[in-house]
C-alpha cells in the first residue's frame, strides 16, 4: 500500500476495485428486485384466487371480484368476463364494465378467441380464454385506452389459469343447483309424489 501511495497509484486501485464491485452490486439489485416483483404478483394471484374462492360458489359474486382484479392490473380498462356452462344449451353468464355498447371489435376478438381457444392480443386489446382440462369454461377479454403491455398480458393470463379449477367447480355447482331446482318443480307438481 504504502509502495502504491508513494507512486501515486491510489486512484488505479480504487477504479479497479470499483470495476469490479460495481457490477456486482447492480446484479444484486435487480435480482432482489425481480424477487420482490415476483412475490407481489404470486401474493396479488393468491389473494385473488382465495377472495373468488370463498364467495361460496356464486357466480354473481365471483364475476365482478375477477373484474376488479383485472382493472388492479390493466387500469383505465373496459371489457367483459363471460362464464360458459357444461349444458350447451343454457346462456352463458357474462359481466361488463364500462364497455361501450356499440363497441363490436372486442366481441369479434372473442369469437376469435373461442375458435382458436388461445390468447388474442392487439395491442390495446387483449382476449384470454379460460381452459379447464382442454374445454372452454370462459374468457376475459379487456380493452384499454393505452397499450397493453406484456407482463399485464401475462399477469391476465396465469389469472386465468389459477381461476379455471374455481370457475369449472363454480359451473358445476350452478348445474347442479338448476338440475334439483327442476327436480323439485317436478316432484312437487307430480300427482305421483
């Protein structure tokens, strides 16, 4: 040191040691700051699963639970969740927020979405349908005034994919409570019971 300080060579040895560390202590920070990234998005899917879940299989509390956690993560956005049933005959169930009535390009988005059965994104307009072992079970489509980015289309897409087992048990149990419905209006007005 003191060989180094006498021939003035104090400076090289600090911006070498700062080359080096430098580098490092960046690396450091982002990889914290992808964690913590990371953990904030598995804590809000986590906390969005776990609300929908216990709202005791009621389609009509479910809906709008999803549609607020879609506008947390795509702000200044408008569109439509639509529930599909097992019975193909009964309507599917769909909710709306601040979709424009006259608004036809995200719906055709969506027909396109169902053929497909796969994500539809253009820019300011974003489809994910919701699969459940290999069968459609609903979608979420969500229009925004500003571009959407990638990391919201892939937060939207693992929502749909954590909310496809509770949206399948919900359409069940929707089934099943139409079919006794209608076996208890038969019963009760069978001459025979």
């Amino acid at each position: 040191f003191l060989l180094f300080w006498a021939q003035h060579q104090m400076l090289n040895l600090f911006y070498g040691s700062l080359a080096i560390s430098l580098p490092v202590i960046l690396s450091v920070g982002l990889e914290i700051s992808r964690e913590i990234t990371s953990r904030r998005r598995t804590e809000f899917l986590l906390q969005s699963v776990v609300s929908i879940a216990q709202q005791n299989m009621v389609i009509d509390n479910v809906l709008p639970l999803i549609a607020t956690d879609i506008q947390q993560v795509i702000t200044d956005s408008s569109g439509f969740i639509r529930i599909y049933t097992s019975d193909s005959r009964s309507i599917p169930k769909e909710y709306s927020w601040r979709l424009p009535v006259s608004d036809q390009t995200l719906s055709d988005l969506a027909q396109k979405a169902i053929k497909n059965e796969s994500t539809q994104h253009t820019g300011k307009q974003l489809i994910v349908p919701i699969l459940w072992q290999r069968e459609l079970r609903g979608m979420l489509a969500v229009q925004s005034t500003r571009s959407i980015t990638q990391t919201q289309v892939t937060l939207i897409k693992d929502l749909a994919q954590r909310l496809a087992p509770t949206i399948d048990n919900i359409t069940l149990h929707r089934s099943l409570d139409q079919q006794n419905h209608l076996l208890e209006l038969i019963l009760s007005n069978s001459p025979a019971s």
